[in-house]
C-alpha cells in the first residue's frame, strides 16, 4: 500500500497538472512590466554628468507634467525632528507630522526612517527635462563639497552631478565656498509611467538604498513586485545589484504607509527561473509535469527557508539575550534613587528588561562567540576597578579610565550613543602586536563600556607635544614607532579576514606601552571591512561613504573630497604620523590653514635631494625635531624616511605604497648609520615652529 506522503506527492503533483492544462499550456513564464527609469550608481564620479544614467535627474515622460510622491529620509542630528526634516527638503512639517503620526517637533531617534510627501514636477534644465522636487535653499557649510552636500546632508536625495550642473550652475566643484548659499537642491523623484499608470500604480517612492536592502527586501517592504521594482530602474541582471546612498523607484498602488519603511519586512521567497520551451517546439504533457513539480519544490523550498530563517533569528535573539543576562546588567527598579543602581529599600515593583539582538549586539554575528572570546563585566566589576569612575582615574581629556582587575592595569573606554558592535567584532578577531587588545566588555544604562589592554606611557601625540617629565623619544625609537605602525596597518589590509581598513590613524590614536616603548594603534569606531579584491592587492580594495568623519590633517584628499574609503587612505594618515615623528609638530600645524597642497614644501625638498642642490641638508637639518639629542640623528635615515613620507602623503592614492611596503623600507632603516647633524642642545632652540598657517615651513 502506498504511504500518505506518496500519495499526498502524487496528489498535489496531479493537481498541479491540472491547474497547468487548464491555464492553456506552457507558456514562457515573463514578467511583462516596462521600464521607467535608469538606476544610477555613480554617485562619487562628480567630475562626470552620467546622464544616461539617470545621475543629473530622472527624466520626463510620465502621463503628467506634476504628480504626487514620497520620499525616504533618516533622522539623524542636526535634522532629528520633522520640522528640521522639512525645513532641510523644503516640505510642509503638518504634512510630514500627519504622514509619519509623530509631531513636528517630536525628537525622534537616530535613523528612523521618515516619509516626506512632495510634489514632483518636470523641471527644464541646462541639462534637459527632469523630474525633481526643488528643496529650499541651502547654505554650505565649512568642510563641505558636493558630494559631502548630497551623500551626507541629503543622504542620496540628490547628486554631486546635479548640483553642480544647476546649483553651481555648472561652475566646478571647487568653486564651492563656505556659506555660499545654493538656490535651490533639486531632490531625485518621479511620476509614473503611462504603462506603469496603466497596471495602477499611483506613486513612485523614492526610497534611499541602506546597506543591507536588496531589491527582493525592498520590494517586499512595500508589498510590490520584485519584478516591477527591477523594471521601474532598469537594474541589469543577473544580479540586480543596489548600492547604499543611491534612490530606488517604488511603484505602489496606493499611499504607502510610514509603517512599511520602519519595520522589517518577511523574507521573501526565493525566485526560481523557468526557460521558456526551445523555439519552435509545443510542450506536451512531460513538460506540464516538470512544470508542476517545479513549482511543488518552489514552494516546499519557500516554506523551507522560512521556517529556517525564523530559526536562526530565534537562536541568535537567545544567544544575544544570554550575553547580555551574563553582563549583569540592571534596568533599574521602580522609584529607583537615580544612580544606577536599585534601591534596596523601595518595596515597589521591580521590572527587568532583556535587550534584543538588535539592540545590544546589533551585526555582532554570533554572540555566544563574544561569551566565549571576551570577558562579560558587570558594572559593578567596574566601579570597583575605577574608584566608581573618579576623575583621578580618568586618562587624558576622554572618557577612559585606568582600572585594575586583580592587580592587572586595563583601560575602560566609556562609549555613550554609539553602536560599538562593529568595533567589537573588528577587535576580537584582530591579534597582532600593534593592536589594542579588546579583553572584555559591560553594557550598562544604555552604554557600552570597553575594556582594552592598559598603554602605561599614553598616546604619541602627548608624548611628542605635552611635556610629562619622560624624555623624548630618541631617533631609533621614533623609526620603531613608525614600523609599529605600519605593521598593524599591513595587518589590517592584507592578513586580516576580512580585510578592513581602520580610518582613523592619528598621533592621537597610537598608544605607546611597555619597554622600548612600542606603539598599538587603537580607536576601530570608524574601521570598514573591504571586500572584492585578493588577499594583498589593495589598490583594488575600495568602498564608498557619505560619512565624512576624522581628524585634521590626517584624512586622505579622495576621502575627505569624494568619500573613497580604501588601505591607501590609511597609508597616507601613515605618513602624516611619521612627518609628526620627524618634526616634533603635530598634523593641524603641518597643514595649515589648508589651502592648496599642504605638503608642496615637502615635495620641493625631496625633488631637491633628487637634484643635489645647494642647501638641501641644511633644510633637511631644520625639519627634524630639535628635542632630539645633539648627533643622534643620522642624515641617511631621515633622506630614507623623507621620501616614504612624500610618497605616502602623495594626492594620488595610486602613486602611494602599501602599508606593508612603508613596513619593509622602515625595517631596513635600522641598519642604516650614518653621519649625524651637529645639533644645539634643546634649551638653546624651540622645538616649536611660529605656526603661520602656511603649511609645513622649511
């Protein structure tokens, strides 16, 4: 006798057969929508219009000349309320209240995603018709460009492309100057097409692209079809890949809903292909058959995956729940006195809260993984360890502080609004020498409280600049520093997995520890994983931001202008840090007031060592600290690091070395002893130059 599970197969697979002849046939399964749009992601290509792409504006050729729409848009500072959201896209903050049921001036919390209703007119440009929706004036302000304007303020809203061809109104970018006020910033939207029209759609959303979205999530989001959304941009197969801070066209049939952007949507089902029939040929019975088990398999895989997509989430939610129950710790208790800890006395009712994935490791990917390679403090722990947080133990002018656990120095870095859960991840897995190591961590009170590894003689940057009765760094030492240095970096970029690059090179975030001393860079907050190239080949490492953060006179031209984060941006901080190991100055000094090359008289003098001339080694003499003893700087080693330093701090990433390359000149360097300066001793001269603003002075 047949089992139930054959005969329910066989049943459903008849089924299906029958469901299929009655459909007519075979038929070629095609997604019959048409195109609308081009997508565009060459957002960071400024110097070129890419207007077959979309970039300069979406064009004209809809049923109406103006049309209601949607846009997305995430809340952070300084735009954290609807009203500043609507005075930033020039929109009506009633209207953007009733959309998104939350007053106007409600604060609303970092990257909640908000809905912006508009109206998108077609507009005659000097470049064409476009449709756009003309924001309210906006003001520049001191650091930006066009692209910080429209991948930062605007968030993808826009594109470099389009404000300069009309806000600039075609003048070059550099043109742009602080508080020059741009017109108007025309804001990327649609109107739907006469076919899209004609199958009911009445909106196209203009929806900012996140990190993790995919066409399938986006579409799912909304509730439409993947294949209408791929269609309305005319995304390429097989792929259909989407880029963060680009726009996605979403065709809708009626008002989308603010609750369809900020909640997560059901994974959707995997899509499964099928060939039409070969020309020519009518498929029979057989090909019914492999139709109908086709979609039985569909369908029992759609089933499949959802039930394991549920089941992964709920192991990580019980992982994530354990670690936090390990941190101890304490939400509080009702009528509690305030300072973080219970009230023994208040008889009241006690509550308790177990923070979500999400919440408390956020991308950390496994957080058993995090109990298992981290120590997990409680905020007792650590009370205990820093004198309850004194200011005696604080180090420097930051929130971290000296501790001892059981006679052993650590460091307890206090973070306070940030998610650390990359930084977290980044430094459990990275072990090398010059690395800050991440021993533990607490979560306390909504903070984050990291535990690292203690640096007893503290940053470079105070040793070289703030006098705190140690000596100065010797020459030999100051080469080591330098290989230290580049040989955490030569890690990060090519034996790290993945690779990642940290972006936040500093003297500031390099920590001098133990004899020698030997330097550990520290600070991953603003470290970026890097994929798609080979182990090694970091010049074909790159990805883009629209975050610009860092310190001055450190961060690399392409990032600060174009938002390219990659290994040679690091190499270039690299080579400010070194020219500060040199001269004793540190980077704001270097630059200058930051017009033009800030390294042109660095470049001048290696092009005159090239050539020999007159009075080189004098000005070579001048650039190097003078708080080094008198003879302990060989003249061949500075020539040697002189010209690493021209070639890592070169405009051009391609015309820079890698970090390991910079780590095998310095290791050669110590070999190198040759005649030194006469020097005067440190009282007769200041260490220090008049600072003129003029950039580095020789």
């Amino acid at each position: 006798m047949a089992s139930f599970h054959d005969l329910a197969a066989t049943s459903l697979c008849f089924f299906l057969l029958f469901i299929f002849l009655l459909s007519g046939g075979l038929t070629p399964l095609q997604i019959q929508v048409h195109a609308q749009q081009p997508y565009g992601k060459e957002i960071a290509d400024c110097p070129n219009k890419h207007n077959s792409s979309g970039l300069l504006g979406y064009h004209c050729g809809g049923t109406a000349p103006s049309c209601q729409t949607f846009l997305t848009f995430n809340a952070r500072p300084p735009y954290s309320t609807l009203a500043s959201i609507a005075s930033l896209l020039g929109a009506d903050a009633s209207s953007l209240a009733a959309a998104n049921g939350v007053g106007a001036a409600a604060p609303l919390a970092a990257g909640t995603r908000v809905l912006v209703p508009a109206t998108c007119s077609c507009t005659s440009t000097p470049d064409g018709r476009f449709y756009q929706r003309n924001s309210t004036s906006y003001v520049a302000q001191p650091g930006d460009t066009l692209l910080i304007i429209a991948n930062t303020t605007f968030q993808g809203l826009t594109s470099c492309q389009a404000l300069q061809s009309q806000a600039l109104d075609g003048a070059p970018p550099e043109s742009l100057d602080a508080g020059q006020r741009l017109p108007a910033v025309p804001l990327r939207c649609a109107c739907p097409s006469a076919a899209q029209a004609a199958k009911g759609d009445r909106f196209l959303v203009t929806y900012l692209v996140g990190w993790l979205d995919d066409v399938s999530a986006v579409a799912a989001r909304f509730g439409v079809d993947a294949g209408d959304v791929i269609a309305a941009n005319e995304l390429q197969p097989p792929s259909y890949t989407i880029y963060p801070f680009t726009t996605l066209l979403v065709p809708v049939k009626a008002q989308p809903n603010v609750s369809q952007i900020q909640t997560t949507p059901s994974p959707p089902p995997p899509v499964v292909p099928v060939a039409p029939p070969a020309p020519g040929k009518k498929g029979g019975n057989r090909v019914g058959v492999y139709i109908g088990v086709a979609v039985a398999v569909v369908a029992v895989a759609a089933i499949a995956s959802a039930g394991a997509f549920l089941a992964i989430k709920s192991r990580r939610r019980r992982a994530a729940s354990a670690v936090v129950a390990a941190a101890g710790e304490e939400v509080g208790k009702k009528g509690g006195n305030g300072n973080g800890k219970g009230d023994d006395t208040n008889t009241g009712t006690t509550f308790s809260s177990t923070l979500s994935t999400s919440e408390a490791f956020s991308s950390i990917s496994v957080a058993a993984d995090i109990k298992s390679s981290l120590k997990v403090y409680t905020y007792g722990e650590l009370t205990a360890a820093t004198d309850n947080f004194s200011s005696g133990r604080r180090i420097g002018r930051g929130s971290v502080y000296r501790a001892e656990f059981d006679g052993d120095a650590a460091a307890v870095e206090v973070v306070d609004g940030r998610d650390v859960s990359a930084e977290v991840e980044l430094m459990r897995r990275a072990h090398h020498a010059n690395l800050l190591r991440l021993v533990g961590l607490c979560r306390h009170a909504g903070r984050w409280y990291l535990v690292t590894e203690f640096a007893d003689h503290g940053s470079l940057r105070d040793r070289l600049l703030i006098s705190s009765g140690e000596p100065p760094l010797t020459w030999a030492q100051r080469v080591r520093v330098a290989l230290d240095v580049a040989e955490g970096l030569r890690y990060l970029h090519e034996h790290a997995r993945p690779a990642c690059v940290h972006m936040g090179v500093s003297s500031g975030a390099v920590l001098l520890a133990g004899d020698g001393p030997r330097a550990k860079l520290r600070g991953f907050a603003a470290a970026r994983q890097i994929t798609g190239a080979t182990a090694g080949d970091s010049s074909a490492m790159f990805t883009m931001t629209s975050t610009i953060a860092g310190t001055r006179g450190y961060m690399a031209p392409e990032y600060l202008e174009h938002g390219v984060v990659s290994p040679k941006a690091d190499v270039y901080s690299l080579g400010v840090v070194m020219l500060e190991l040199v001269t004793g100055k540190d980077a704001e000094e270097l630059v200058g007031d930051g017009v033009g090359d800030p390294f042109a008289a660095l470049r001048e003098l290696v092009e005159e060592l090239d050539s020999g001339g007159s009075g080189v080694l004098q000005r070579l003499e001048e650039l190097v600290d003078p708080a080094m003893a008198a003879g302990s700087v060989p003249q061949d080693a500075v020539v040697v690091m002189v010209r690493i330093i021209e070639r890592c701090v070169r405009r051009d990433a391609a015309g820079r070395p890698s970090a390991g390359e910079v780590a095998r000149r310095l290791l050669k360097m110590s070999g190198v002893a040759a005649v030194g300066w006469p020097r005067n001793s440190p009282e007769e001269e200041s260490p220090r130059s008049s600072g003129s603003g003029k950039g580095l002075m020789y």
